[in-house]
C-alpha cells in the first residue's frame, strides 16, 4: 500500500518495538520465573534462548511484515494464498490479549495514584488487593482510564502518537528502572538477595528450567502474536532488521534483568530470605511490594515511581496490542484510523468487562475452571501462541523458504547471523514449541506441572 504509515526513524521502530516487548512479563514474571528455577542458571538459559531462537522468529516476523507491508491477516494471504488461516489465527492473539492486559494496566494505574496521594499504608494492608480486584466498580474504572490512555496513543496514529510516546516513554523507563534498582541493591542486606538472583544453582537446572524459560520469552518478545509483523509493516526499506532486533533484545532483556534487580533483594530482605514469598507469582508485585516499600523509607517516593515504571512499561505494550488490532481492521476492513479506532476500543471495553467482573461479582462463572481473566491469558499464551509460532517457522521453512526473509533482510544490510536464523526456523524451533504446546496444556490440566 503506497500511503501506509511509517516510523520516521530506526530508532523510532526500536522503541515502538522494545515498548511492546518490556512489559508486565519483564517486570513481576520474569523475577519470579528466575527465583522459581535457580536464579543465575534460568538467566544463562534464558539469554541463550533470545540470541538464538527469539533472534529467528522475531527476524521472521518483522521481515514478513516488512515485506508485504501489511498486518498479520493480509501478510500471510500475500506470501500464499493457501495459507491465509495463518494470518487469521494470529489476530486473534491481540484480540484476546488487549482486554484483559488493559485490565491488569488499569490496576497499575490505581496504584501509581494510590502511592502518589500518599496512602502507602493502605496499599500494604491484607486486603488492599483482594478488596480492590473484587470490587464491582472502581476495577473498571481504572480499566476505562488506562483503555482510553492506550486509545489516544493509537489514534494519533504511527508517527505522531506511538514513535512520539515510545520516544518519551521508554528512555524514561530506562532512567526510573535504573534509579529504583540502585536503591534496592543498596539496601542493608540486599547482598544476599543478589546472590540469591545471580548466582547459578546448577542443581536446579532441569528441562522445566529450559521450558520455563521458553515460555517466558516468547511472551516477553511480544511474538506469534502479529505485532512484530504489524511494526515490520511501518519499518522502512533501508532499515537495519538484524541490529534493530539486537537492540530489542538488548532492551527486552536489560529492562528484565533490572526487574529482578529491583525486587528479589528486596523481598528477600524484607522477608528475611523467604523463598516462597518470591514465587508467589501475581501477588508478588500489587501485594507483596507494598509492604516490602512500607518497610522501607520513603515508601511514597519509591512506590510511586515503581508504579510509573511499570504504568509505562505497560502502556507501551498495551499500545502496540491495540495498533495491532487497528491495523487488522484497517487492512481488512479499509476503514479510517478514527472508525477502527473506536471500534476496538469499544469491542475491548466491552470484553474486558468480563476480566474485571470476573474477579468481583461473577467469581462463581469459570470457563474449564479458571476466572476469565485465567482463562483469557490461558488460551492466548499457553494454546495459541504456541500453536502461531509453529505454524510461522513452518511456513516460513517449508513453504515460502527461509530465502525469502533472507532476501528481505539483506535489501538493506548483511544477515551476520544467517546460519543460526536457518537452522532454528527449520529444524530446533519447530521442535521446542511443540514441547511448550503440550508442557503447556497439560500443566493447566495438572498432568504435568511446569
Ligand atoms: N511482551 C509483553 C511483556 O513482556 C507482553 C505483551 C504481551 C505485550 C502481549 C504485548 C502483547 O509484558
């Protein structure tokens, strides 16, 4: 399409694209994932992991969609017809994602204002969170804020309103998550807490390490989902893919390694060495970290720019699930960026109302035994995502052949890692994905736990 949008800059793409990779997976999953399976040794897999497998199919995808210059759902009926059901497969990873992520970021956001106004002591009472999340209204009003924020980003459209937000926003992630990191490892006793997360503990390494940290990637990378592909579709002819995707890299996993930085000390500290409290999951980063910031000085400060820090991880990744969801509509549908705009706000509100009901006055409703939100997150991540990712390496090695995304790469550069991205699509990522598909489902089911 000759009037499609663009990023003005490379640098502008990098951080539209490390926006949506850092997010609430890099800053309360990845530390907890990283206490669970033996600190330094989950982060040595973990990082291996990027360079080599999330390197390929994040090459993939933004060259698929720099190629056709179009978003997931027409990219693949472009590259062959047959094959189009990939495409559609992949929009509704987005579809399903951006309701209830937006409604976890609403949840952020009522506890930013919360540590600004001051009532850090409320924040860190027992039922500050269940009685919060459980309530009928005030979720959903703070879904609504954090929506309509994402909303305004998206409808000023690539260059003036996500290149522009991403420009603010993440270098000033960067700055915050530095600050709030320096001050936890400087903590009396936070020495501890850093052994604790840096050192390998080789006897806890297991295949559940490596399936752990698959997992963990592919969502921190923001791929299968059709982002990578839509970003792609904005990126210029002349611009770098392979050091663009080291940079996000870079970025994704620099901000996650900082997360960790900034809370296992801490809890560590706060709980004197309490390892269980560190694997809590969810309720480590809106239950634990309150009080572990009361028990420190300046819990107001501190909590409050903890809080900003994830708002805008939050709100950059929230912004390219909703970009990518426009841009699927628009493509499909040739509406105007105001109509698709509003549309999937709406469409969004109105799904993400069950997220929010569901830990309130719909608890009793389960879909397969989880909440909505469980359920939402179930089957995006741990169904079809695996199922996308499959499907992608399969159809780039063996229907339109891995030179085709080499040739898109190197209308503008070398590829330096070009025998590694061949022999992961075609042979060793197909075969890992499988494992996490069915890792993956049978854990919920609780055959096998991971
Ligand atoms: N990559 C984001 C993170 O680490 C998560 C995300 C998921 C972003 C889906 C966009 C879409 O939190």
């Amino acid at each position: 399409m000759e009037n499609r949008s663009n990023f003005s800059s490379r640098i502008g793409f990098v951080l539209a694209a490390a926006g949506s990779a850092v997010g609430l997976g890099n800053i309360w999953r990845f530390p907890y994932l990283a206490a669970k399976y033996g600190g330094g040794i989950f982060l040595l897999v973990y990082i291996l992991l990027v360079v080599s497998f999330g390197f390929a199919i994040m090459m993939a995808e933004i060259a698929i969609g720099r190629k056709t210059g179009l978003s997931a759902i027409g990219a693949y009926r472009k590259l062959n017809q047959k094959y189009a059901f990939i495409g559609i497969i992949t929009s509704l990873v987005p579809m399903i994602i951006l309701p209830y992520y937006s409604v976890i970021g609403g949840w952020v956001t009522k506890y930013f204002v919360t540590f600004l106004g001051g009532s850090h002591t409320a924040a860190a009472g027992d039922n500050f969170f269940t009685g919060f999340i459980s309530s009928p209204v005030e979720p959903i009003v703070w879904f609504a804020i954090f929506l309509a924020l994402t909303f305004v980003v998206v409808l000023l459209g690539v260059k003036r309103g996500i290149e522009k937000a991403n420009k603010f926003l993440m270098p000033a992630l960067v700055v915050l998550s530095v600050v709030v990191a320096v001050y936890a490892v400087t903590l009396p006793g936070a020495g501890e807490g850093v052994k604790y997360y840096l050192m390998p503990d080789f006897s806890k390494f297991s295949i559940k390490t490596v399936l752990g940290a698959l997992g963990q990637m592919f969502y921190s990378m923001s791929l299968a989902m059709g982002i990578m592909i839509t970003y792609g579709s904005y990126m210029k002819k002349e611009a770098d893919i392979e050091k663009s995707v080291k940079q996000i890299e870079w970025f994704d996993t620099g901000i996650a390694l900082l997360a960790g930085l900034m809370i296992v000390p801490a809890v560590f500290v706060f709980t004197g060495g309490n390892e269980a409290s560190l694997k809590a999951g969810p309720g480590l980063m809106f239950q634990t970290l309150p009080k572990v910031f009361e028990s420190m000085g300046a819990p107001t400060i501190i909590g409050s720019l903890f809080f900003l820090l994830v708002l805008f991880a939050a709100l950059t990744s929230s912004i390219s699930l909703m970009e990518t969801v426009v841009s699927i509509f628009q493509d499909k549908f040739k509406w105007k960026r105001t109509k698709a705009c509003i549309i999937v706000f709406l469409g969004a509100f109105v799904v993400g109302l069950t997220s929010s009901l569901g830990y309130g006055p719909w608890s009793e409703f389960t879909i397969l035994g989880f909440s909505f939100l469980d359920f939402y997150d179930f089957i995006s991540n741990s169904v079809i995502m695996p199922i996308v990712a499959l499907m992608t390496c399969l159809f780039v090695a063996y229907v339109i052949g891995t030179k085709t995304i080499i040739e898109e790469v190197k209308l503008s550069s070398q590829f330096k890692r070009e025998k590694i991205f061949t022999v992961m699509i075609k042979y060793i990522a197909p075969v890992c994905i499988l494992a996490i598909l069915i890792t993956s489902v049978l854990g919920a089911f609780n055959i096998f736990s991971i």
